[in-house]
C-alpha cells in the first residue's frame, strides 16, 4: 500500500480517493475546521443521512455517501480531545486502524485522511503524525492499494508528516 502526503484540500481531492476521512466530532451533525468544509462541500443530504447513525464513539468509524463530492464514500472518525481523553494515542490510532478497516469492507482501493485530532481537539501535530503513520504502515489492506494523507491549510505541517513518513519506512 502507498502512502503519499500532499499538500491538498480534503474536499477537492476528487476521484483520486474512492473514499475521504471526515475528522467528526461525536455527533456526526457537521462541526467546524475539517468537518465543517465536508459537510459544506457534500451538501444537505449528508446531514439527513448522519441524522440516521445515532452518532459515533471516539476511535470508531462510520461510512455515508458522499453525496455532492465526487469520492463514493465518507469515512467519519471522531478523534480524541488530546486533553480529556485517558488514552489519547491508542484512540488517535484506532481513527485510522477502524477507517482503513471499514474502506477495505467496502472494497475501496484509495482513501484520502485529514489530520486527525490536531485542530480544535488539541493533539501536538507531530505526536498525531507519527501515530498516524505508524498506524497506516502496519495495516494489512485486503483492497487499499492508495492512502493520501491531506495537509491543509498549513503548508508548513506537510513536512513534518513527510518526515515521518521517512522516519518509519
């Protein structure tokens, strides 16, 4: 499995990505920063059918469609508040482990993943970069074939994950 770090908008990385990660908040009814901008961009049937999913747990993950976007899929993972949750690391690596389970599920080949946790949930950037990596390298994908990681609107954060990404292979 390939794993690339791009400097992207999440929202407009296309059909490149069978399938993007939303980084929810418990809820799964739209929020700010990540979740905001795909729920935006995937229009007012996203809402309806998150309405349907009762929510989801800190490290789970949950598919929609992906409505106006052109992807098939919407992976929502709610990440952990670095500062209340009891084991931030093991729930941040699960975001990832749970979403590339449920994309390999649907037979997906590629998926796109923001990072997870770092805006207004707190997580140190660079501890999140490493967790991620590390989660996506040691994954067995049955169909994934293609994981991005999209940095934005940091340009300067794209680095860090590509060091990491050096780093662990």
């Amino acid at each position: 499995m390939e794993i690339e770090v791009i400097y992207q908008d999440i929202t407009k990385i296309g059909s490149k990505a069978d399938a993007i990660v939303n980084a929810a908040n418990e809820s799964l009814l739209g929020g700010g920063g990540v979740d905001g901008a795909i729920h935006r961009a995937a229009g007012p049937k996203l809402l309806e059918e998150c309405r349907t999913l009762n929510g989801c747990e800190p490290g789970e993950a949950k598919a929609t469609k992906a409505y106006n976007l052109d992807n098939k899929y919407i992976i929502h993972t709610v990440g952990p508040r670095y500062f209340s949750n009891p084991n931030p690391a093991k729930t941040l690596a699960n975001c990832y482990i749970n979403s590339l389970k449920l994309a390999d599920s649907l037979a997906l080949e590629s998926i796109a993943f923001c990072s997870i946790s770092t805006g207004v949930f707190g997580y140190p950037f660079k501890e999140a970069a490493s967790i991620a990596i590390r989660a996506i390298k040691n994954f067995k994908p049955k169909s994934l074939k293609k994981v991005y990681i999209c940095i934005y609107p940091n340009k300067e954060l794209v680095d860090i994950y590509k060091e990491e990404l050096k780093n662990q292979f």
